[in-house]
C-alpha cells in the first residue's frame, strides 16, 4: 500500500475517529491501480423515459464498458401535474432552457390531466428487467414521481412509510428480489423516509447533493460519503450524495463567461472533474438517454480518459463501506439552475 494523495476529504481514513465532521486533513492509502471513481446514477422519472432512454442507455453504457445504476419510478406517470410548478420561482427560466417539451414530449406532459397517468411499473416492467439482465444495478427511485417530489418534505410517517412500501412491493414483483439501493425523486425525503430505508435494509443510497458554487464546483472538497442522523440517532444508511451538476441545470446558463449550450456542456463537466477524487453524477433517461445523448457520449469517452472507473453505486458503496464516515444532521437547500429546495449535504 502506498501513499498516494494528501487531501481534506472528511472520513475517508479508516480507523480515524469522527464527531460529526473531521476538518484535518487525512491521508489516503490506496493502490497504485486504484482508479477515482465516478458513480453514474440514472434517474427513470416517466414512462417514455423507462420505455425509450433506459434501452438507448443500456447499448451506450456497455459501448463503453462503464457500470451504472438504474433507479425506477414504478408507479403511475403524472408528469402533467408538474404544470403547478409554473408559479414556483425559477420555473419559467428552467423550462425555456432546458426545452422540456422537446425532451418529455407533450404527451408525457398530459399524463394525470388530459391524458390518464399510465402505470410505469405494470407496462415497463421488461424493460426494467433489461438492465437487470444486461448487468446493471436497479434500485427504487420512487412510486410517482410527481406525488412523492410534491408531498414528501411535509409529510407523516404513515404517508411516507405507506407509499415507500408501494414501491418496495413493486420493485420485488419485477425483480424477484428485494431492492438494495434508492435515490430519492426530485432529491426529496423526510425523517420518516429516511428512517424507512434503515428499516428496509438499505446500505447505501443517494438521496441528496452536495453543494455546488455558481460554475458547479464544489462548495466543499470534503464532500461525499456520509451517514445522517435522524431524530437524535444515526442511520445505517450510507448516503452517495450527487457531486456534480446535471446537464438540465447547467444548459443555458453563462457559466465562468461562457453560454452553455449543447457543444460545450461536456467540456464545462470535464474541467470540473480534470483533479481526480469520486464523483456521483446523476443523469435522466428522458435527457442524455435520448436528446442529449451526444453530450453523454463526450462525457464517457472524456472520464475514462481523465482517468476514472465508471461505476454503480454499489461499486461505490464497496470500496468505502468500511471508512469511518462523517455523521451529519439532514440540510435544506438550492442549487445554481435548479428552482426550489433539496436535500444537501451539510457543510
């Protein structure tokens, strides 16, 4: 074992004792074969997505040899219900830049309004098995997509524990197993759901980000890896926070003096993992699994020549299960070019 970087990364020495946050610096072992890792998380948010990204993703992803996880909606589609969000801050700016008609198609957009919601674990459920079958980790991503990303911050424990548990039964008639990871909708959770997933047995999951400057940088070099604590204790759960801006909230914007647009999107995310350490990036099916596909392609070819492992979160979760990782409280927050609060990773 050799020593191979000195950085501020919090918990990643095992052995090292944590109160909740280490500030000093730590010292990281690994081989000299041992590659960074960037943890691909694909969030299928509706029907078409499941339907038409999730294959499209599945042939990129084994082109290139990269490892991901797949996380389903597995309940109805009522991706038109999203239309109340018009009189949410930001709404208006986020869907002229990122052309959500063009990426979503007007018939998801009717679905739940003029349109009935249809069921995306009931019809999608082979092609959810498809990623299974082709190597890839699944896990739960919600039950609706809509109802969970509108309720959940306020809601009780029996609503929370109730609607997980609709979509913990449903993720088992498809795969014949019980689910072993989860990523919350719309970064979205409560005490309770949080609580839920410990008593689901799920060891590791990515339901939150980690704060993120204007140009998507990180706020906190320290940031990844972490446990929560939830009504004065800490959870099993090991949260995977996103460490990287997604393509919807950097398309459109002028970031460090430059329009991002499709033809240089990729080259903003690649500057911003040039120094290696892990990353999560979340990705949709509905995006770079069909009209930003191109943009996904430059970013696969560009990591693995940057040096990184594409991987699952479970790869993840394996090579850092065994750190001593910080413990902190849940925290609220936005992110540049994304409207609304979400779980963050405290500072």
């Amino acid at each position: 074992m050799l020593v191979s970087q000195l950085i501020g990364r919090a918990g990643r020495c095992p052995g090292l004792p944590t109160t909740g946050r280490t500030t000093a610096l730590t010292l990281i072992f690994t081989r000299p074969s041992e590659l960074p890792k960037l943890t691909l998380k694909i969030d299928a948010d509706t029907y078409r997505g499941t339907r038409v990204g999730v294959p499209n993703l599945i042939s990129q992803l084994r082109r290139h040899g990269a490892g991901a996880t797949f996380l389903f909606s597995l309940g109805p589609d009522h991706t038109g219900w999203a239309l109340k969000q018009i009189f949410r801050p930001g709404f208006f700016s986020k869907v002229s830049r990122t052309s959500v008609v063009e990426h979503y198609g007007i018939k998801t957009l009717m679905y739940g309004t003029l349109l009935p919601a249809p069921d995306i674990g009931k019809t999608c459920a082979d092609f959810m098995r498809q990623a299974h079958a082709a190597g890839f980790e699944c896990g739960i991503h919600t039950w609706d997509h809509r109802v969970w990303q509108d309720n959940v911050r306020t809601a009780d424990a029996q609503w929370t524990t109730e609607t997980m548990q609709q979509a913990y039964g449903r993720y088992h008639d498809i795969f014949g197993h019980a689910p072993r990871t989860h990523g919350a909708a719309g970064w979205q959770m409560n005490d309770h759901a949080f609580v839920q997933l410990d008593q689901f047995g799920i060891a590791y999951s990515s339901d939150g980000r980690s704060q993120l400057r204007e140009d998507g940088s990180l706020a906190d070099q320290d940031a990844g890896p972490h446990r929560l604590s939830v009504f004065g204790k800490p959870l099993s759960c090991v949260q995977l926070p996103t460490t990287l801006p997604t393509l919807d909230e950097i398309l459109g914007r002028t970031i460090r003096g430059k329009l991002i647009d499709a033809g240089n999107a990729a080259e903003l995310l690649l500057e911003l993992t040039k120094t290696p350490r892990d990353h999560v990036f979340t990705l949709h099916a509905e995006l770079e699994g069909q009209k930003l596909a191109p943009i996904f392609e430059r970013l696969l070819a560009g990591w693995r020549a940057q040096g990184y492992e594409l991987v699952s979160m479970g790869d993840y979760y394996q090579s850092i299960q065994n750190d001593v990782l910080p413990i902190l409280p849940i925290s609220w927050g936005e992110l540049p070019g994304r409207s609304g609060d979400m779980i963050l990773q405290a500072m």
